[in-house]
C-alpha cells in the first residue's frame, strides 16, 4: 500500500514535482490526489480542498498556477503506462491505467467510440493519480454489526471519493483476517485492481482482478465459495449477477456511488437489489472530521 | 626527381584516392545497413507490439542486432532514464543513416510509446514502408553508386598525379 502522494511524484514531470515538494509539509502529507489537464492548473487534492499552487510551490488561484503543458502531460500518461500505452488500450477504454506501484491514474480526454462502445482513447487531456488509503479499522463497525447479527447482505454508499474502497478494502481484511468477527472465505471481484492492489494480507481472501464484475462475481461464486462477495461501484450491468449470487447463498457487500443512503434507492437497479434481500444494511460513509461510516436498515430508507 | 620516383609517387597518389573512394562506398554500404537494420527492429517491433503487446523497454531489452550494438544504438535506447521518444531519437543520431531516414524515424519516435495500440501500428507500418522503399532503392542504386565513387577518386587521384607530377 502506498505510503503517501510522494509515490507518484515518479509520475509527474520535474518541473511540477519541484513545485510540488515545495508545498507546505502539512498539506502535502494530507495530498491524496493529483490531477494534471493540458494547458489547465495542475491542482493538488487534501482532504475536501482542491488546491491549485504556482512554480514555487505557494498556494495560489488559478492566475498564475502552475499548468500542465501538452508534452508535460504526455509525458506523464508515457510515465504512468510505462513507456508503452498500447499495452494498456483495454484498460484506458475504461478510463484509467493501472499503476507499477499498485491502484491506477484514471485519465480523460478523446474517445474513440467503435459500434457504440468506447475502445479506446485518442487523446488524453486529463490525468488524475489518486492515492489508495488504508484505514485498517475503518470497517469496524460494520464487523461489530456482523458479529452481533450475523453477516447480512450491505451495501456501501456516498459521493465520489468519500472512502468507498477504502472501506471495502478495510472489511476485507477484517472479515478474511477474523478480526473482532470469526475468520470468513471473502471473493473479491476487483475489475479495476484497486480494492486489493497492494495490500499485504493473510487472510482468507480470494481476488480476482482485471474482469468485468458481473463475470467476475459469476466466476468466484461457481469456482471459489465464498462466504462474501465484495465488489466496488455496482452497476445495472452487474444487478442479475449479484441476484444470482445471492440466490447461491453468498453475502453481497458493494459499494455505490450516492449523494446520502436516503438517495440511494432512488437508483433503480439498486432499488431492484434491495427488493429482492440482496442488501438488508447500507452503510453511509463521510468525511466529517476522519472517515466515519454510520450503519442503517435498508428497510426503513426503501 | 628521377622517372622512377615519378612514377611511384604517381601511383602512390592513384592508390590513395582508389582507398578513399573504397571508404566512401563502405559508407554508402553501411548506410544501407543501418537503413535495413531500422527496418528489422521496426518490424520486431510491430510484432511483438500487436501480437503480445510486449512494453518496449522489454522488447529492446530482448533485442538483438550485431549492427545496432556495433553503432550503440541499443545501449543508447536501453540505458538512461529519459522517456522513450528522447532516447530513440539520440539513438537514432548515432546511426550513418540519411536524411529521409532519419527524418521519417524522428516521426515515428516522437510517438513511440505515446499512442494507442491501432495508431502505433499505423505509424510503424507508414514507417517500415517507407524504409522498404528507400533501402529497395538504395540497393538498387548501390552498385552503380560505388563503382562511380571510386572511379571517379581514381581519376582525382590521376589528375593530381598529372599535374603534380
């Protein structure tokens, strides 16, 4: 697991690592994203404050803040796939390209659309390299609710960049660890490498990484049994899949991006799970003060 | 000066323009070989680039060209730490290459590594035809080529001998 923002300074052509590392310590060590656009503001994200800085590395507006130059950005896209994009054409389809050091740059720009399906991107014009925390004890208390009554279907809720993975990746470790909870088999279906990436574990948990979720969750629950399934950011894709799933007894905990669990089943794919039992708790995370994460009944919000 | 002497010094000059004029052809020779070297690896790299989608740091780390290594040019492209378009255009400059070789390379290095997959393929094979045609008439043009430079440096070297001598 990534330490802090300094690991992707590898990434980030000289002249804004330079201005970078001249940020205020405090700031940089709460840094968990940075974001480079082609001829825009190079912006650093602490917390809830998108931050944009000038060459010298003073916190500043958008006049006079550093800008991402057209080959500063290829230059960086080259850094992150390596040298060699082509090998990561599958992966930029969908938005991102994984990264050496684990997690993933979600990038922007062009797309190239072939039979109404993006394949691909022409150009990139914005790249985005967030950090993966790891809170260890962040699930708590979802595991507390578990071992009290039992592990029932959850779903996990909250805008973009709230701690969804983090919390995903914090139950994963508990639940397969048997941390405060008996030992379980968990499958985690990690299309895009970034719940389990990097995580040193030794706990009961099967991944598999790099497949569409739907197929992914087919997959582990034929071939690995797993007691819980976990997957990141459900989709109408993956709503007959997770049915199946839960129909061969396995406990579903995902995630969905909503602005408050009262929204949340506003959505009608999520709405459909949990009419059909798929989730019986929503856990909803915020970011008030640390990561918090409070539980309720999916009962009393549908 | 005796006749001899004349004579030797005559054909000493004679002899040394025909050398110069064999080391213009071995550049002429060698130009070729560079341009069909690049070609090769152009083809390597196509290759390998869509059938196994190998990263190019591997696949010049898997490369091998007797030709390449003698001009440095893999070392160049292997060692460092500057991105791929940079040190595939200094690599580029160590090789005897002409102009329009060297030009069409700059291109397609520029873009090494930067494009997706189906763009990448393009610009390799817009290049590796483009060298096809110019190594097919270079070879082409190679005999003639050579046989007028040295010719043409043994009659330098004639005409210096007559009008020195």
């Amino acid at each position: 697991m990534t330490d802090g923002i300094s690991t992707f300074f590898r990434y980030v052509p000289t002249r804004i690592v330079k201005a970078l590392v001249s940020l205020p310590p405090d700031l940089l060590r709460r840094g968990n994203e940075i974001r480079l656009r082609r001829g825009a503001p190079v912006s650093l994200t602490a917390g809830d404050k998108n931050v944009l800085f000038d060459c010298s590395g003073r916190v500043c507006g958008a006049d006079g803040a550093i800008c991402a130059s057209a080959s500063e950005l290829a230059e960086c896209v080259s850094l992150v796939a390596g040298g060699s994009l082509y090998t990561c054409d599958e992966f930029v389809s969908h938005g991102y390209i994984p990264l050496e050091t684990g997690g993933r740059a979600g990038v922007c720009g062009r797309a190239l659309v072939r039979d109404g399906r993006i394949t691909g991107m022409s150009e990139i014009t914005s790249i985005s390299l967030r950090l993966h925390r790891n809170v260890p004890d962040f699930a708590q208390p979802l595991i507390r609710e578990y071992a009290k009554n039992g592990i029932r279907g959850t779903i996990v809720c909250s805008p973009p960049a709230m701690g969804k993975t983090t919390f995903l990746r914090s139950a994963c470790v508990l639940l397969g660890e048997g941390r405060g909870i008996k030992r379980r088999r968990v499958g985690v279906a990690d299309e895009r490498d970034e719940i389990m990436a990097g995580v040193s574990q030794s706990g009961l948990i099967d991944v598999l990484s790099g497949a569409p979720k739907a197929d992914a969750i087919e997959m582990l629950t034929r071939t690995m049994s797993p007691e819980i399934l976990v997957c990141d950011e459900i989709t109408a894709a993956e709503t007959e899949a997770l049915i199946n799933a839960q129909n061969a007894g396995v406990c579903l905990l995902a995630s969905a991006h909503a602005a408050s669990a009262d929204t949340l089943f506003r959505r009608p794919h999520i709405r459909r799970l949990a009419e059909c039992g798929i989730f019986s708790v929503v856990a909803e995370l915020s970011r008030d003060g640390g990561y918090k994460c409070l539980l309720r009944e999916a009962e009393e919000l549908l | 000066m005796s006749l001899v002497l004349r004579l030797l010094c005559a054909g000493t000059l004679v002899v040394c323009a025909y050398l110069i004029g064999l080391s213009f052809s071995a550049e002429e020779k060698k130009k070729l070989a560079a341009l069909e070297a690049m070609r090769r690896l152009l083809e390597y790299m196509r290759l390998r680039i869509t059938v196994t989608r190998t990263p190019l740091n591997e696949l010049f780390r898997s490369y091998n060209d007797v030709f390449l290594e003698k001009h440095g040019f893999l070392q160049a492209l292997r060692a460092g730490t500057r991105d791929i378009p940079c040190r595939f255009s200094e690599a580029c400059a160590l090789l005897p290459l002409k102009e329009d070789a060297l030009s069409e390379l700059t291109v397609l290095g520029r873009g090494l590594g930067t494009l997706p997959l189906c763009e990448q393929e393009k610009q390799l094979a817009v290049c590796i035809s483009a060298l096809e045609a110019q190594s097919a008439e270079m070879r082409q043009k190679l005999p003639a080529r050579t046989k007028s430079i040295k010719t043409v440096s043994v009659l330098f070297g004639l005409l210096a001998a007559i009008i020195l001598i």
